[in-house]
C-alpha cells in the first residue's frame, strides 16, 4: 500500500466538503473517484496535493512518512507531501511564457536540480510518450486541448511522483480531443503508475481502474472493483448518478 | 552660513551661471532666430539632465516599486503596512510638494543634497509608489492556476513568483508602465522648481531673458512633444512585440 487516509475532513467556513473520508491506494493500482459536481472530488485531490490543509485526518505513506492534519502541518511536511504526487489539473495550466519542452523541465531542473542533459533527454522521452515530440518547442497558445492536456502530464510525470493525479483531464476538452488523452492515461496505467483519476468517462474508467470510488456530499458512498460500481452499484445514489451520465437528457 | 542662505547662494550661482551659448541670446532677437538660438541650450538641458534624470528615476523607482508590490502581498501585515503608507502618502500628496521637501525641507534638518540627486530622489520615491500599484495589479491578474501548477511540481512561494509569476505579470505591466515612463519625461520639468537646469529650466532662463514667453514656451512643449512622440512609437513596438507571446 502506497498510502492510508484515515478520517479525513474538510470544511469551508461553514461547509464541510470531505467528511471522515478513509481510502487507501495501492501502489502500481489506478483508483477512479466519481460523483456528481460539489461532492467533494476536486478538494480530495487538492488535500492529497497539499493545496487544501485538512481539518482532520492522517495520511500514512508506504515509506513511513505519516501526517497527522489534527494541528496545522509544517511548512517542510506539506512540501514532503507535495513533492510525492504530480497534478493534472481540469484546465491545464500550463506556463504560456514556457514552450512545451520548458514546461516539463521547469520541475526536474529548478526544482529538483537534476543535470540539464539528462533532463533534456527525459523530457523528449516523455513527450514522445504522450506523442508529442515534433511540438516540442512550440508555446502553449499554439498547442490543441489535447496537445497542451498531454503536455501536462508529461509535466507532471516529469518529477518522478510516487503518484498521479488528475482532476477532470478531459472535461474541458471538445469530444474529438478526448480519446488522445485518455489513450495516455490507459498507457500509464499499463506501466504499473499508481494514480487516482476523477472523471466522468464511465467506460474509461470501467478500462482503466482497479478500484471505483463513487463520492456524494462529502461521503464515500461506495467503494469497489469497477465491475461492481459501474456495472452494478449498490447504493440508489450511484444508480441514479449513472443513469444521468449514461442516459442524459 | 544659514542654511537658507547657503540655498539662495546656491541658487543665485545656478542661475546665473548660463552657459556660454546663452550669451548668443539677447533681448533684441525675436523669432526664427531666437526659436533657433535657444534651441541648443534646452537640447542640451534635455540631454544633460532631463533623460539622465527620467531613465535614473525609472530604474530606481522600478526597483523600489518591485519591492514595495511584494511586500503588500504579503500575509504578515507587518511587512505589508510600510509598503501601503508608502504608496498612501506618495500617492495623497503633490509631486511638487514632494521636491520641495527634499530639496528645501531636508537642510532644516542638516541634510542638503544637490537639485540633481535631490530630484532623483522625489522622482524615484514618486515612481516607486506608482509603479508598485501597477506591478501589485499584475501579479494579482496572474490566474491562481498558475501559482498551483508551479507548487505541483514542487516549486515553494518564493521560485515560483521569481520562475512563473514574475515573468508573466511583466509583460502584463509593461505597457502601463511605458505609461508611467512617459508621464515621467513631462514630469521631470518640475524640477526646473528645485533648479535643476534641465530642459524647461533652461526655457525659463532664455525667457527671463528675452520676454518672448509665447515662442520659448511653445519651443520647450515641442521638444517634450517630440521626446514622447519617440518612446510612444517605441511602447507600439513592445507591445506589439509581447502580443506574440501572451496570445492565450
Ligand atoms: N476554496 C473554496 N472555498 C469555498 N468553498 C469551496 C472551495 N473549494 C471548493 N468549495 C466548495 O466545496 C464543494 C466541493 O467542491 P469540489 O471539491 O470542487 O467538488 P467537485 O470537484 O466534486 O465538483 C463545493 O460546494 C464548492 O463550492
Ligand atoms: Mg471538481
């Protein structure tokens, strides 16, 4: 096991978004959180990523780094936590003042100063695994959706995190775009990376998961192999939720 | 000496120390000639102090406003409450009144500096305030997304405004601080007040000289007119420059 939260909870001002939430994620597994907007997907992410401080709750890492949010974490250990994931966020972010090459060295080299050749060549491997080595040295606002979506999770791969994240990679992407990312991400999944994946890709998430989180109002309100959550849920909420994704209208 | 007394003596020296081609002019001159006898002197007011001054001031205000912009983002409002009295009271008060203080003002307390760093000083102090305002704003209109995905990969506050915000929000303030430079150039002609012989100084000179307000006036505005006509073309360029990087 790569890590264990345990009681996680989270609130602004008066609203409590996470509520005791306990998962574990295996290494070399991929685990998809589903769920309908402002159940709490995004602010899971954002807590796993030292974004969000939790109110409460312990993370657990395989390495024995263990993290108790009862009272407000160091400055080193949110940096500790951080440094163990990479984020592909809904909206890219890419740096537009950096080409795609630029954007998946600025880690390796300034944070981490690892040897510039040796980054340089890690980089060109890694756009070439996301395809795209030939717009290596074109700026984001000449890249696709797609293009500059890959272009960051090359960045974030680029770190060598223990494990990935992605928060919605294809939801702002037009239809056509969507299948080259997640053709990524199902590649990624095939060299064993350990990543939690939020998405609304049903049939995606049934290919590439070992594990399916269905979240609703800050709850876990079910938890297992895909082929039980997607294909035959449990709990009426999870029901429902499908229903709407796969029938809409 | 008095100190003001040491300050008239300084000015009565500045002011009647003219410069050997201001004795090509004399009261009986009038037009085309005048226009073209007192057109050296003020070029040379302008170059000798009125660009030294304006590009001095620039820099140095640029470098005060960098910090001041940083320091009001600050969470610790210990660090953040001098930057804002700072831009409060530069911005609450007259330019003017700004030169008089450190020019007339300072020698009461035994501190006299010469009309020359004494307006680089006002006019670096004004910019500072200004031009902190401008930076603040720009570093504020970066999106948010920017500042996490610089975190994500590890960065801490410090390398990511230096590496991702920093060189994003300069080109968002560039030209509002060509703006800036601008107003400066055309400012600069107060400090004919603190008898600083740049270029209007030396209008008013040639003027007290000749009673010809009318045509050493309008001379003096077309040089300014001139000057900034230049840089705005230069802005066009930049600007036109940074609109290849920043499309979004
Ligand atoms: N920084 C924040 N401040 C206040 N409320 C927030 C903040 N971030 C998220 N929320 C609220 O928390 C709830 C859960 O948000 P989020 O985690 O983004 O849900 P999801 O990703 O599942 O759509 C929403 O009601 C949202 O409005
Ligand atoms: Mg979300």
């Amino acid at each position: 096991m790569l890590l264990s939260i345990k009681g996680l909870a989270k609130s602004f001002n008066e609203l409590e978004v996470l509520k005791d939430i306990e998962v574990e994620i295996e290494k070399g597994k991929v685990l998809s959180i589903m769920g309908p907007s402002g159940s709490g997907k995004t602010t899971l992410l954002r807590c796993l990523n030292a974004l969000e401080q939790p109110d409460r709750g312990i993370f657990t890492f395989d390495d024995g780094l263990t993290l108790n949010f009862e009272k407000k974490i160091s400055k080193q250990d949110a940096l500790r936590l951080r440094r163990k994931s990479g984020m592909v966020f809904q909206s890219y972010n890419l740096f537009p003042h950096k080409t795609a090459l630029e954007n998946v060295t600025e880690g390796p080299i300034i944070v981490q100063k690892r040897n510039k050749a040796d980054v340089q060549e890690l980089a060109e491997s890694l756009l070439e695994k996301v395809g795209l080595k030939d717009k290596m040295n074109l700026y984001p606002h000449q890249l696709s959706g797609g293009q500059q979506q890959r272009v960051g999770i090359a960045r974030a791969l680029a770190i060598e995190p223990e494990l990935m994240l992605f928060d919605e990679p294809t939801s702002a992407l037009d239809p056509e775009l969507i299948g080259e990312v997640l053709t990524v991400i199902k590649d990624l999944a095939k060299e064993n990376w350990t990543m939690v994946i939020v998405t609304h890709e049903v049939q995606f998430a049934e290919q590439v998961s070992d594990e399916v989180i269905f979240m609703d109002g800050g709850y876990i309100v079910e938890h297992g192999p895909p082929d039980k959550v997607l294909k035959a849920p449990r709990e009426q909420r999870t029901q429902q939720f499908l229903q709407r994704i796969l029938n809409p209208s | 000496m008095e100190p003001s007394l040491k300050l008239l003596k300084i000015g009565l020296v500045k002011m009647f120390h003219l410069n050997d081609m201001l004795f090509a002019i004399t009261a009986d001159q009038g037009g085309w000639e005048l226009f073209k006898n007192s057109l050296l002197p003020m070029i040379k007011g302008g170059i000798k102090y009125t660009i030294p001054l304006t590009l001095i001031s620039f820099v140095a205000g640029l470098i005060l406003a960098l910090l001041t912009a940083i320091m009001r983002l600050s969470k610790s409002s210990i660090v953040r409450t001098p930057a804002i009295v700072y831009v409060s009271a530069i911005r609450g008060t007259p330019l003017l009144v700004q030169l008089f203080i450190v020019f007339y003002g300072l020698p009461s307390l035994n501190i006299t500096i010469d009309p020359f760093p004494s307006a680089i000083i006002a006019f670096s102090l004004n910019v500072g305030a200004y031009a902190s305002e401008i930076i603040r704003a720009s570093i504020i209109s970066i999106s948010k997304g920017q500042w996490e995905a610089a975190y994500t990969i590890g960065m801490t506050q410090n390398t990511a405004l230096r590496r991702i915000i920093l060189p994003q929000a300069t080109r968002v303030s560039i030209p509002p601080l060509s703006n800036t430079f601008i107003s400066l150039v055309k400012d600069t002609s107060l400090a004919s007040l603190i008898l600083v012989t740049e270029l209007f100084r030396r209008a008013q000179e040639i003027a007290a000289v000749t009673y010809d307000f009318m045509l050493i006036y309008i001379e003096a505005a077309i040089l300014y007119w001139i000057i900034c006509f230049l840089l705005s073309i230069v802005q066009q360029a930049i600007e036109k420059r940074l609109e290849r990087y920043t499309a979004t």
